[in-house]
C-alpha cells in the first residue's frame, strides 16, 4: 500500500469498523474463520495497512453483527474509500501527505472554523496571492498545479450538492496589512475578501491591532465538522495545527473541545459586519495609493 496519508473516507471506515469489532468482541483469528479472510490481512486491514476492499468490509461487518443498513453505508464508506482523491490526484501530487488530507478533509466537511493571524486562508485567496505566498516559500512548484488547486478549492463554496460548507473566518489585522506580492495584489486580495465575506455561507470577522486582548492571540488552526451517517458512522470534528512542513489533526473530543471553546471567544472578541467591512475596504484603498 501506498504511503500516502489516509483518506477522509478511509479514515472514518477505519473507526467504524474498530468500534464493531470492540462491541462484538471478536478476535481477528475469530472473524477470519467467519469470513474466510486471512487474519493477518484483517489485522492490516483494521490498522490502517492496507486499503479494505467493499466486499472485504461486508464480509467484517457481517461478522461483526452489524446491521443490514450498517453493513451497505459501510460498503458505500469503502467504495468512497477507493474513489477518494481521483477528482484530485494531479493537485495531490504536489503537497505533503498532511497537507492532502487536511484538503480531503475540507471537502467532506460541513462546517470550517478558522483563525489565521499572518495570511489569508486558501479559501479566500486570489491566484496572484497564492503564488506570491509560494513564490516567497521557496522553489515554486508547477504553476498551473498550484492554480488548479486553488481553484478547486474555491468550487467548494459554489457547489450545489452537497450544499457549501458554512465558514466562519477570523483573520488578525496582521493578515489584511503583511504584504505579499505587489501593492496591487494586496488590493485585489482585499477586494476578494469583501466579496468572499458577502456569500450567504461564510461570516468573516477581524481581529484589529488596537482590539481587545485575547488568548493565544497567535494559535492558527482550523475546526472542521464532518457529519455523521449511519451508526457507527459518527459525526467527526477535527482541528487541524499546521507546522513548517507538516500538520497535525486532532479527533479525541477531550482535545478538540479547547479550540472549539477558544474559537467562540475569539469569536465573540472580533470586529463583524459593516465595521469588518469598513477596515477591510480603508486597508485596500491604502493598497491603490501605495508605490507598487
């Protein structure tokens, strides 16, 4: 099997099939007789090693008890498994294992909460910023790669079925006035954050230099919820923390609960509405009388 990070779908199968062997208290030597399946491959299977084919899943669900409706969501779960990633495979190719499946994670997700304090997130990038944010990392990877990727990122906010996630972003002034690019580019991207604020899904506020103190005024990360289906198929919230050249995600509840909480008060703290607005415009009309 491939080493590439684990797909959202696959990820999520992985948890539903560890839980139902749990409540049935099956060995694997004990499902492998059920199933005819050998025991090292279950094991590998329920590990995370190997990629569970849909027939290989019915036979474990079966196994394990589950019921008629359990088994075909868990067989739909594998097949999703399978498919994950092919409407994405050349923009995959380009980025870390970690950043591939905080992108698969964003398109399965019904929620996205964000705090940025230094750049504009990808979902509300212009391409001339995204390539200068690339530009200044380092060695520019493929043009048209990085674009694409950009774009199909922005077709999430657009899609119809399933409907757009809803986003709330929190940006630090810091982000709106850290130049990146030219003087142009930077009023574009203003422009383009006044429009992205102005779809019906997504609510942006800022966070000003001269706003009230906060926690961990410098922590970015991201929330996202993904839901549920049938049991055991669990509704899923993740917070992911990026690093220099990797990201972590975090599941357990007892973890992610923090940065829901921090979330909200920051939430609470932060400029919204006709103010957000007004900054965001002044910042970008600065942008048009500055020396390019």
């Amino acid at each position: 099997m491939s080493k590439r990070a684990l797909s959202t779908a696959h990820t999520r199968l992985l948890h539903a099939l560890n839980d139902l062997k749990a409540t049935a208290r099956l060995t694997d030597a004990e499902a492998a007789k059920a199933t005819d399946l050998q025991g090292s491959k279950i094991s590998r299977i329920l590990q995370g090693q190997s990629k569970a084919k849909p027939e290989d899943v019915r036979l474990l669900a079966r196994a394990y008890n589950a019921t008629p409706e359990v088994v075909e969501a868990l067989v739909d779960l594998a097949e999703r498994a399978w498919r994950a990633g092919d409407d994405w495979t050349t923009v995959f190719s380009a980025f870390t294992d970690a950043f591939w499946h905080g992108l698969d994670m964003e398109r399965h997700a019904t929620e996205i909460n964000q705090i940025q304090s230094e750049i504009v997130p990808g979902l509300a990038q212009t391409e001339h910023y995204r390539l200068a944010l690339q530009q200044a990392a380092g060695p520019l990877l493929d043009r048209d790669l990085v674009l694409h990727g950009l774009r199909q990122r922005h077709a999430l906010l657009e899609r119809v079925d399933p409907p757009p996630p809803r986003v709330r972003m929190i940006l630090s002034e810091s982000c709106l006035r850290r130049r990146h690019g030219t003087s142009a580019v930077m009023a574009e991207q203003m422009r383009a954050l006044l429009r992205f604020a102005a779809r019906p899904t997504v609510e942006l506020r800022l966070a000003p230099f001269a706003g009230p103190p906060a926690r961990h005024s410098s922590l970015n990360f991201t929330l996202m919820h993904i839901p549920g289906a049938a049991e055991p198929i669990a509704p899923m919230d993740v917070v992911c923390l990026e690093h220099l050249a990797d990201a972590q995600y975090l599941r357990d509840p007892e973890h992610v609960r923090p940065y829901q909480d921090l979330f909200e008060q920051r939430w609470r703290l932060a400029v919204a509405g006709e103010a957000c607005e007004k900054m965001i415009s002044g910042i970008a009309d600065d942008y048009d009388r500055t020396t390019p």
